[in-house]
C-alpha cells in the first residue's frame, strides 16, 4: 500500500531523527542531566554578571572562539556549583508540608548522601468519572520530587517509610523522574 506522505515531511524526519537519538542518550546517562536546583542570592549574581559579560565580549567580537567561550563560561558555572555543594560542610533537614501526612528530606554535608523519610500521600477517594482529573495532583510528584531537584538532588540514598499507611507512603509512586516523563 503506497504511502501519502508529503516529500517535505520524510526530509523533516530525516533532519530529526539524529539530534532526537541524541537527546535520548543525553536522558539515559544521569551524567548529562543538568540540575542546578536553586541558587543562593550570590551564585544567582556572580552567574548573571558571568553571563552578561560573556554575551556582551560575544558580541563585541564574532569567531568561533567567543562561541567555544560562551560554552565554556556556562561549563565554568555549572562546575562552580557542583563544586560549592561539594565542600558545604552544613547539611540541611527539611520538612515538606504534603498534607495530612509527613515527609521529611534530610541532605548530608559534602553531598554525602540524603535520605527521605515518608513520602506523604493523597488518600484516594472513590470518584465519579466526570470528577476525576486528566492528571490528578500527586503529592510525590507535585510537592516531594520538586523540592529535591530545587535543592539540586539527583537520586535519593535512602528512603525510610516509618508505616504503611497511606499518607506517609502514597507519594512514593510519583518520586521516579523517569515514570513521569512517560506519563506526561
């Protein structure tokens, strides 16, 4: 049976498929993911003054040095932070209001590890179909997983569940990044 695709959109995913590979193996590879979290008021200035005098000595002189600049001074940045969370010698407690239940996310000093207890969790009531939402609000997902990427986490070391009741570990479910890529 012929195809009735127009020539443009063969060529279109000609074009797509090599950077879309890339980006997949950029996902695959937990090197590449880039979580900064959030900065600290004088990270946040140095790095804008950093940018904003790279952009301006980019334009100011065109070449493929200046780009191969820009590049770098973005790598120098990205160093510099995961350089500053290396040697803190504070670790931090941080209690998360999920609701009724509890979470508590404990960050060790020097990156030594961290370590989440409970997880909260929405206890599921039974719904009409007309009430239910396309995607439901997850504490794991909506308040639990955006809390660790702000404070620049990339996996948990360990995870303590005091019970099983549903409040303290009904928000499990939503901490896999990699699930709700595939749910979105």
């Amino acid at each position: 049976m012929p195809r009735n695709r127009p020539f443009f959109s063969d060529a279109i995913d000609l074009l797509l498929y090599g950077p879309h590979r890339l980006l997949l193996f950029f996902y695959q590879h937990p090197l590449f993911l880039l979580n900064y979290g959030s900065l600290s008021p004088l990270m946040l200035v140095l790095a804008l003054v950093c940018i904003y005098a790279v952009l301006c000595f980019w334009e100011k002189f065109k070449g493929w040095w200046s780009s191969a600049l820009l590049v770098g001074s973005f790598l120098i940045i990205y160093g510099f932070v995961g350089f500053i969370d290396s040697i803190n010698p504070y670790g931090s407690v941080t209690f998360l209001d999920v609701g009724q239940g509890d979470s508590i996310l404990i960050k060790l000093p020097h990156q030594e590890g961290t370590v989440l207890i409970d997880t909260g969790g929405t206890i599921p009531y039974k719904q009409d179909d007309w009430e239910k939402r396309k995607k439901p609000f997850e504490v794991g997902r909506d308040v639990v997983l955006h809390e660790i990427r702000a404070l620049g986490i990339r996996s948990i070391d360990t995870v303590v569940l005091t019970h099983r009741d549903f409040d303290h570990i009904g928000g499990c479910r939503g901490l896999s990044a990699r699930s709700q890529s595939k749910e979105s």
